[in-house]
C-alpha cells in the first residue's frame, strides 16, 4: 500500500494535539486519531507505570523521516516513542491520504 500509519506516545492529550497540530499544519499527515493508555515500561533504572495517549498519524509512506524527524523537534520526550507500521486500506481511503499530504 500506498502508505503508512505512525504511532506516537505522548504525555497527555494537550501535548499529543501539539504535536499533532504542527504536523497537520505542515500536511505532513492527513489524519490523527487519539488513544488514551496505560503504559509500564523501564526508564533509567526502574519501572515506570502511567497514563499516556497515543496518536496514529496516517501519512504516505515517503513522509516517515519527514514526520519522524519533526516529531523528535519538538517533542517533549526524551525519548519519544515514534514507530512505522506498514498497512493495507481500501483504495479510496488510501487515495485520500495521499491527496491530503505534501510531497515536498
């Protein structure tokens, strides 16, 4: 397929919109949809439990180091979770993404 869908995990609603806003304002994606979690993970030495959101951006697939790159500029994370999952849709929805992204 045609293009990608990109998991982003973010402190909280407000700065998962943050970021989502400048990527949308950049037509560096064409959607975003929200997710509240539950994360446990190790960080520095011990594990860690909490709330997060995650966001998936959907965007072609010659957007990823364009999106990634963006995402880690100002991302307050200092290590921001920012995966690539290849996927299949239907060809109109598809179509759609690609309209609604730049190439440049």
């Amino acid at each position: 397929m045609k293009f990608i869908l990109i998991y982003i995990t973010h402190k909280n609603l407000r700065e998962a919109k943050k970021v989502a806003g400048h990527l949308l304002a950049k037509r560096l994606i064409a959607c975003v949809n929200y997710f509240p979690i539950q994360s446990s993970y190790w960080w520095k030495g011990k594990i860690e439990s909490g709330k997060e959101i995650v966001t998936f951006v959907k965007t072609r697939k010659e957007n990823w180091k364009k999106v990634r790159d963006e995402v880690k500029k100002i991302h307050p994370y200092e290590t921001p979770c920012i995966m690539k999952l290849e996927v299949e849709a239907n060809e109109d929805y598809a179509e759609w993404v690609l309209a609604e992204t730049a190439t440049h």
